[in-house]
C-alpha cells in the first residue's frame, strides 16, 4: 500500500505557533525581477539547458507525419471553395471577351457603312467624269444631239444606227 510520506495536514490543527517566514529575496537582472520561491516552502524551480538536437530530431519527426494530413486536408477542404472561385473568374473572363467582340464588330460595321459611303460618292464621281468626258468627245466629233446607251461601268456610249 502507498502512503503519504510528505508534510502532514494535522500540524495545522495544532495551536502551535507558526515560524516566522523569512522576506523573499528578490534580484534584478536587465530589468528583470527574480523572486526566491524558498519562502513560500517551495524549492527553487531548476532550469535545464535545452537540447537543441533532440527538440530538432523531434519536430522533423512530427513533420513527416503531419505535414501529409495538413496537405489532404487543405486540399479537400479548399477545393470547392477554389472551384467556386475559378468558375466565377472564368464567367467575368468571358463576359468581357464578349463585351470586347460586341465592340470590334460595331466598329467594323462603322467602318464597313463608311466605306460603303466612299464607294457610292466615288460610283458618283466616275460616272460624272465619264459623262464630262463623253460630252467633250461628242462635242469633239460633233453628234451632239445622238441617243446614248450606258456602256461599260455606268460609262455612256453612242448608239450606232
């Protein structure tokens, strides 16, 4: 059987007088303070030094374990919020790709309207050259008065009886 072979507890219930407690001794070292813990009955807490190879050997050891569970559970765990994420970048991505083409292709049709108009004022102007021409040749050959049919390219031609 195990018994308490410490202080016992009855020494309280005597009427006995208590020893004087001796004040702590303090000490400051670099600002800091030291209480002496032997006045509380108590024996001074003995530091070790620390065994920097065995506490290195310890944490590798724990890491070679932990580090794959870290790794599976992040990844289980960050997945769908990493999908949701992707899916919501690839829909922005492809409504300002469709934005970007809706501009390309309204500014095509400008230019396309535009080039159609240069082309009627320039149908306009060859056919006034050709008919300015057409007037100086007859005026030149002098069939002033002659019908004409339209040639070649909107140009106009005598009619040959």
């Amino acid at each position: 059987m195990l018994a308490w072979k410490g202080p016992s507890w009855h020494h309280l219930l005597s009427q006995e007088p208590e020893k004087p407690v001796p004040a702590p001794v303090v000490t400051q070292q670099a600002g800091f303070e030291f209480h002496d813990a032997s006045h509380r009955g108590h024996r001074a807490m003995e530091v070790l030094p620390i065994d920097l190879t065995s506490i290195i050997s310890v944490v590798m050891g724990i890491s070679i374990v932990l580090i794959p569970v870290i790794g599976l559970t992040a990844r289980f765990a960050l997945k769908p919020t990493v999908e949701a994420l992707s899916r919501v970048f690839e829909g922005r991505g492809q409504e300002e790709s469709v934005q970007m083409l809706e501009r390309r292709v309204a500014l095509l049709e400008q230019q396309v309207d535009a080039m159609e108009g240069s082309l009627g004022r320039l149908e306009e102007a060859t056919r006034f050259d050709a008919q300015l021409r057409n007037g100086e040749e007859r005026k030149a050959r002098g069939t002033l008065g002659s019908p004409e049919e339209p040639g070649p390219a909107g140009t106009m031609t005598p009619v040959k009886p």
